[in-house]
C-alpha cells in the first residue's frame, strides 16, 4: 500500500483522552467541537473516592465520570447516532474493528495503557480506561490518533489487541464507538443546559458519601487517619496516588476542574450568559486550591516524614474545598 | 492557574520527557486556552513514589524468592506491576489458588498446564517463568 493511499485523520492534542477522543471524533464528521465543550456536554467532571475498592492496592479515587459515559452523552445531546460494541473475543473485536475501518470510519477504543508501547513507560500502570483513536490499518500495524500525544503515532496489532482486552478494573472487552450518521444541525445551548445539570445533579445529590462533593469530605476525613492507620510507606503511597488521580495526565490540571472552567466559558458564550463567567473565575480559583492542595501533599510524599499534624492540616485544606465545591455546584444549579 | 504558571517541571525518568501534555490555563485577558507543559514537581514526586514502591516491593520479592521461601511466579508477578487478584484474572486461576503459587513449596508442584496459563498471562516462556532471570 503506497503513501497516498492511507486514511487520514486529523489529529489534535488535548487533555483529557475521553473528551479528547470526542473532540477528535465529532470534528472529524464535520462538528464544531472542542475539548472543554465535550468534557461539559458530556458531563465529564465528577469526584468519587471507594475507600474499600483497591486499585493496585490504593483505594480508587477519581475526579471524572465513569469511563465511556462522555462520548455517549455527548452524542445523546447533540442527537448523533453513535455505535458503541464489546466483544467476547480479540479476534471478534479486530475483525469488527478491520470492518468499520474498511469503510472510511475512525473509531474510538478503550485500552489499557499498560499495553500501549508509544506511551512513555512512566506512564504504563494497568490503567485500563485509556481512549484513543484509530483510523486506518497498514500491513500489522494500526494508524493511532492518542489526544493525549503531540501527534499521530502507530501501534501494532498484537499489543492493541492485549490493551483492548485488558483484564482488571474497568474491563474493556474491546469496547469500540464510532459516529454513524449526523441527522440534524446539533443543538448546542440545549445540550450545554443538560449537561450543566447533570454535572449539578451527581455532584450535590447521591445519597452515598462517596460520591460528588461528599466524597471530598469523606477522603478529607479519612486522610487525616492514615498516620494512625497505615505504615509511612502506605500513606505516603496513599497520598501520592490521589496527587497522581489529581494531575497526571489526562485532567488539564487540578483534576479536571481547569478543563471544566474552560467550559463554562465557552457555555457563557454560546448561552450569552456572563453569569456563567463568573463560575468560571470561581472554579479557576477552586482549582488553584486543589494546585495548592497537591502541592502540599506533595511535600509529604517527598519528605517521607509526614506527621499527624502535616496530614491533619492536609485534610482541613480538602475539607475547605470539598465545601468551596458544594457552594459552588448548588448554586450553578440555581442558575438559569 | 495562568499560562505563564503552568509548570515546565522537566523529568528524565522512564521517558517520561517524551510527552509534553496539554494543560488550560487563563491567559492575560482571562480566556482559557491550552498551554503544553513538561510537567509538574507535584506529580514528578508522587509518579516516582509509586515507582520506587513497585521496585521496593521487587527487590523484597527477589531476596524472598532466592531464599526458597517465594516463587518466581512472585517476582514476575511484581514485575509485571500486577497484584493477586489482577494475575488471577488474566490466568484465569482463583486468587487463593494464585496466593498458594507464588510460594515455591507448592509452585514446584504445578503442572505443565497450570505454568502454560501463568507464562500466557506474564507473555514469558514456561521455561523463563520457572527460574528468575539470568543477571539477577
């Protein structure tokens, strides 16, 4: 197959790889998209921690929405029709891939990143929500659009078969979504509207203390025990997985409430609403205390020496913003 | 947090200079826009701890498995950075039958086909999964 002949794909680079992914798929079919408008519409932002559930033997935390959920909103709201697949077999799942390939589409995968050897390897843990296009196939290898990558890069198909059928927490089983068809012109305030409110919704309203802004103030409560609970070594490991949760790649920084202030502005362009720059302003500065939040715990980490009262302010400084976001959310909640 | 903030924390470790991933930062008239960033001391710190406890947790391995007492299963295990219940998975074998192999008094016992679903599962050769490497 010479040159010319491969597909092409316009590849940008975001933050985020599900948000991103979106971006890349929907301006792909023509839609005026960017990454903090999918990330909003699609209600990426999210807190939860699970004490009792342990990813690699920390308990999981997460500052976003549970993986798959933003492309599928994001369609559902600007009334695109969308395909989404898993498969019982990598062979199933490269032939259904190879298929929709065949016909021009470019498709989105869930992967774990552990298997992805075009990342670097600081990178490469058993994290298995990864999201990233693929747009064409040559001899054994697949053309790769990774949102998180300055550019293009390929993968061969041996390793993208082992990512799409990860096994652990989330399992992937070669979920693969793709755009089928556009029907109407997209919606946009309407769908900025609904997706506000449901960010609102899961933020404020589950009953359950793991979740939205109650489930800052439990992991507030529950670092503040960690030097009477866990050895140093594990607290400090503790710790540094939320820093990680928080500001590894993929959030745009402050685990993802950057990324979400950038919606808001656009919202308040699109809605011609200032009031939603105000929200903005106030998010930027929540973000910074979680910038502040990470840095200090950071130290900890670092010094290896964290104390009772190192931790204790720690979790005073979570508590404040866990609260800073309840505010905030009941009152964009209020905003019409 | 403003553009000329975002952090240029450069970190020549596992490659990880090789992305320069994108932030959002405000600018001077207060806009969002996307800035690349090399990097942040916070995160550099907590990405080498989880590291240096893999490699902690390896050598400890290491020095139990050359005392007879674990099995090399275990050191491949850590080396693969996955834990009982994640090998068990990928195997396909219990987690309390997995706990029982990565002590070498029952590991020595296994069959051929039990060790064929480890070596699958580590992407190694039986043979590899029965000794540890050679230069260590």
């Amino acid at each position: 197959m010479s040159e010319s002949s491969l597909p092409t794909f316009q590849h940008y680079q975001h933050a985020h790889c599900e948000s991103g992914v979106t971006t890349n798929l929907l301006r792909h079919a023509g839609i005026n998209m960017t990454e903090p408008l999918a990330f909003g519409i699609g209600a990426g932002l999210f807190f939860g921690h699970l004490p009792f559930l342990k990813v690699s033997g920390t308990p999981a935390t997460t500052y976003r929405i549970w993986p798959g959920a933003i492309f599928k909103r994001v369609a559902q709201r600007l009334k695109i029709s969308i395909k989404t697949q898993k498969f019982s077999s990598p062979e199933k799942a490269e032939a259904a891939l190879d298929a929709v390939l065949a016909q021009g589409i470019p498709v989105g995968l869930q992967t774990s990143v552990y298997f992805l050897p075009y990342l670097p390897e600081a990178f490469r843990f058993h994290f298995n929500a990864h999201n990233l296009v693929v747009y064409g196939k040559e001899g054994n290898e697949y053309l790769v659009s990774d949102p998180v990558m300055e550019h293009p890069t390929r993968i061969a198909a041996a390793d993208l078969a082992k990512a799409r059928f990860a096994k652990g927490t989330p399992e992937p089983r070669g979920f693969m979504y793709y755009i089928q068809e556009q029907t109407t012109t997209p919606n946009f305030e309407q769908a900025i509207r609904s997706g506000i409110k449901q960010t609102g919704f899961f933020m404020m309203t589950p009953p359950i203390a793991w979740f939205g802004y109650k489930g800052i103030l439990l992991l507030a409560r529950k670092l503040k025990k960690y030097p009477e609970r866990l050895s140093p070594r594990k607290a400090s490991l503790y710790l540094g997985n939320i820093i990680r949760m928080q500001e590894e790649i993929g959030t745009g920084g402050a685990g993802f409430r950057f990324l979400y202030a950038a919606f808001l502005q656009e919202a308040a362009r699109i809605l011609q609403h200032d009031e939603f720059d105000n929200f903005a302003k106030e998010l930027t500065e929540i973000g910074d205390a979680w910038r502040n939040f990470a840095f200090n715990a950071a130290r900890i980490v670092k010094s290896r020496s964290g104390t009772l009262v190192s931790y204790t302010q720690l979790g005073d400084q979570l508590k404040s913003i866990g609260l800073r976001e309840k505010d905030f959310f009941a009152a964009l909640r209020k905003l019409k | 947090m403003k553009t000329d903030e975002v952090p240029q924390d450069v970190l020549a470790y596992k490659e990880r200079d090789k992305i320069r991933k994108l932030m959002y930062a405000v600018d001077a008239e207060g806009h969002y826009t996307g800035v690349n960033s090399s990097g942040w001391e916070a995160e550099n710190v907590a990405m080498k701890e989880a590291w240096t406890e893999i490699e902690t947790e390896l050598q400890e391995t290491l020095a139990e498995v050359k005392a007879g007492i674990a099995s090399p299963l275990a050191y491949y295990m850590h080396q693969h950075l996955m834990d009982v219940s994640l090998l068990s998975k990928y195997a396909g074998i219990w987690q309390w039958r997995v706990k029982r192999h990565l002590q070498q008094k029952h590991f020595s016992k296994l069959s051929e086909k039990t060790l064929a679903k480890y070596a699958a599962a580590l992407n190694i050769s039986v043979a590899t999964l029965q000794s540890l490497p050679d230069n260590k």
